[in-house]
C-alpha cells in the first residue's frame, strides 16, 4: 500500500479512534489527562505524517508462469509468446523497505489493521481498451471502476485518474488514445463525449457532446491529428480535426459495404482505418480518406468466423489483430486478411479469456489483450517470422525504478 495523504489520514484517524476506545474510557484525570491524550495524538500523527512515509522504491513486473508458454505449440515455429499480464497494484514490487520511516508507518498501520490490506480501488475491474503513450506507459480504461489506469514502467508506479473534467468522474469510460502533443482522450459512452487530459491526467477540454450519441472506439491518426470516434449509438464513425472540429461522417446503419451496425472499436493503424462492426459481424478497412477497402471476418461455426468481434489493431508488420468476444479468440490474420492463428478459448489460465474486449499494439510488437471479466490486460510478444525478436523489445521492466507515488484524480 502507498503511503499517500488520504493513508496517512486514515491510519491517525484509525488510531485516534483505538486509543480511544482501549484508552480513553479508562481515564479519570479531568482536563489535564485529556490535554495530555490531545498532545500524544497531535505527535502521533507528525510521527506518521514526517517519518512514517519513507520512500519505498518500486518495478512495475508483468505476472508471468515460471514456463515459457508460445503460440503456436512446438514443433511448429512459435509466432508469438506470452508475458504476462497486468492487473493493477499487485504488479509493483518493491526494490528497498523504504528505511526506519516507512517502517514506522508500516507498525501504525499494522496497528490498526491497515497493512497488507489490498486497495481494490487500484486493481482491473472490467477493463475495456488500452493504448501505450511515447514515454512507454501502458494507458487502459475501465468501465467497472470509472477510472483510467495508467502503467509506467519506467518510474515504477501506477496512477489511477478518475477526473473527466473539474465538476464530474468518469462514467463509462471506453476508447483511448495518445494525441500528437502527448495529450490522452478517452471517449466516454456515458457521458457523450471524448476527453482530453494533459499528461498528467489534468482535464483540459472535451469534444463531440453536440454530435455523439454513445462514443466508443477512438484512434487518432498520427501524421494530421484527426480524432476519429466509433459512434455505437448512431452507427458511424466521426472525425474530429485536433483542435475539436466535426470534419467528417464516416457511414451511415446498414449492412452494405461502407455501413455499420454497432460499430464500437477502431484502430487507426499506418494509412488504413479499422472499424469493428460488431452487430454486422465483421472488421472493415478504409483508406485514410475514409473510403471502404475490404471486409474481414463472416459469421460462422469456424475458428477464424466472428460473431461478436470488438477490438481490432495491426501491427507494424501488418498483421491484423481482432477480439471475437462471443468464443473468446484473439484471432490474427495477415495484411491480406488471411486467417493466420486463433490465441485463446474460455477460461482464466495462461492464453485464455472470458469476454475479452479491446486489442492494441506497441512499437515493440507487444500486444496487449483486454481480458474484461478476468480483470486483466494479457500481454504477448510477437516473435516475427523467424520466430524470434529483439532481446532488448520484451524486457518488461525498466530498472530506473523511483518513488511509487500514486496519483488519484
């Protein structure tokens, strides 16, 4: 648990309260007791507040088996690899004790029960899609609890933003994705709107609430700073210019090519734009102008047929990833759209899914999998055609470990 202001609070609080129960009741003293019952927990409470937050240094780790798992299975050439998975707080390590102070913030806090308590509030709860920003961070929504988490490996911690602007949370919280400046938006199906924070997850403006009825999916293409947003409700896809303007209608209800029925997740990858049309069964491509290329995917009884697709992405190699949440399959396909190898099938081990919802890529060739009713974001690690990959692109962790501080908005 970190030692944070709103921890500190609770542990005096939960102090105060047990010395007054164990203590308090037994005094006979009159004034000069209870001044004396005062100053001890005013010196309580600097003891935690000074010394009892001694900095304890973190890694951020993947939970991974002791086994390398690989797909496809030996002897066949293996494509792809797992790593791990993320689930919240459970996935920082500590590198020191944090020396006498957090010691003595630990024997408080042990005190009045408060130790080793896990902080449900900071682990996965339904998490629904995922991006991961230039300084390395893994960024994923969760609609369960209303709340966006933020991974960082390089400085060892994890942040949770719940702010969506100065006056109001988060709600349903759904796509996201990284802006040209660096700023994060996150399409939020309840609230009819995408959000823009700062870095730091600090509100700085929303976009869309005129025009969307149920924001989904959302990419953002990298070169011009267009926004595009999967409109669920209204069954096509709108393109926003960087600074916020409506420019663009992509489609209209309907099954022909070109047309959505529930549209919800999007990935704008290299010049083509990937459109998961759920309720129609099948992943469409469009040029960067937004004119239809190719379909994938029919419905089907077969590995490699969607029924309930969601998450789409590619990867630099152009291999195309998609989410079939109804059977629980990663299913990936080549830059022709030629079914290549299903990764999953119901369940919680290690490759496995239960509901699965958004897919996204790194520039390591890392891809990351919503796990949503497991409560986890699965990681693999594409290995390329020679089924191998750069030593140096799946090391997990960063060693510059700092401070694990966490930040709740």
């Amino acid at each position: 648990m970190y030692c944070t202001l709103p921890t500190v609070l609770t542990s005096v609080f939960k102090c105060c309260e047990l010395i007054h129960l164990r203590c308090c009741r037994s005094f006979q003293g009159g004034d000069a007791v209870k001044t004396k019952f005062i100053v001890f927990l005013l010196l309580l409470f600097i003891t935690l507040a000074l010394t009892g937050c001694g900095e304890t240094r973190h890694l951020l780790r993947y939970d991974k088996p002791a086994e390398e798992k690989v797909w496809p299975q030996l002897p066949d050439k293996p494509r792809f690899r797992y790593v791990g998975q993320l689930v919240g707080e459970s996935n920082l390590s500590a590198v020191n004790d944090g020396g006498a102070g957090a010691a003595i913030g630990r024997f408080f806090k042990a005190l009045v029960g408060l130790n080793d308590r896990p902080d449900t509030s900071r682990s996965l709860l339904r998490p629904q899609s995922g991006t991961v920003d230039a300084a390395g961070r893994i960024i994923v929504t969760d609609a369960g609890r209303q709340a966006i988490f933020v991974f960082d490996q390089k400085l060892g911690k994890l942040d949770v933003w719940r702010g969506a602007t100065k006056d109001f949370n988060f709600v349903s919280p759904v796509g996201v994705a990284v802006a040209k400046n660096g700023d994060i938006l996150v399409a939020d199906s309840e609230l009819r709107r995408v959000i823009r924070l700062d870095s730091k997850g600090n509100p700085k403006s929303t976009l869309g609430f005129e025009d969307l009825e149920r924001p989904t999916g959302l990419s953002i293409d990298a070169k011009t700073g267009r926004i595009f947003v999967a409109d669920t409700g209204e069954h096509n896809i709108k393109v926003y210019s960087d600074a916020g303007k409506l420019i663009q209608v992509i489609g209209q209800v309907g099954t022909r090519r070109g047309e959505f029925n529930a549209p919800t997740h999007i990935s704008f990858v290299g010049d083509k734009l990937y459109v998961t049309d759920t309720f129609n069964a099948r992943v469409q491509i469009f040029d960067s102008k937004g004119r239809f290329i190719r379909a994938i995917g029919s419905r089907g009884l077969y590995l490699g047929n969607l029924v309930r697709p969601k998450g789409v992405t590619a990867d630099s190699f152009g291999n195309i990833y998609i989410i079939e949440s109804f059977h629980d399959y990663l299913l990936i396909y080549d830059q022709d759209t030629r079914f290549l190898l299903p990764i999953g099938g119901t369940g919680s081990g290690i490759g496995k899914f239960y509901l699965p919802a958004g897919v996204w890529s790194d520039q390591q060739s890392r891809i990351y999998v919503a796990d949503m009713y497991n409560g986890r974001v699965v990681v693999f690690q594409y290995l390329g055609e020679q089924g191998q990959s750069d030593a140096s692109s799946v090391i997990p962790i960063s060693v510059n470990a700092v401070s694990a501080s966490s930040q709740e908005k």
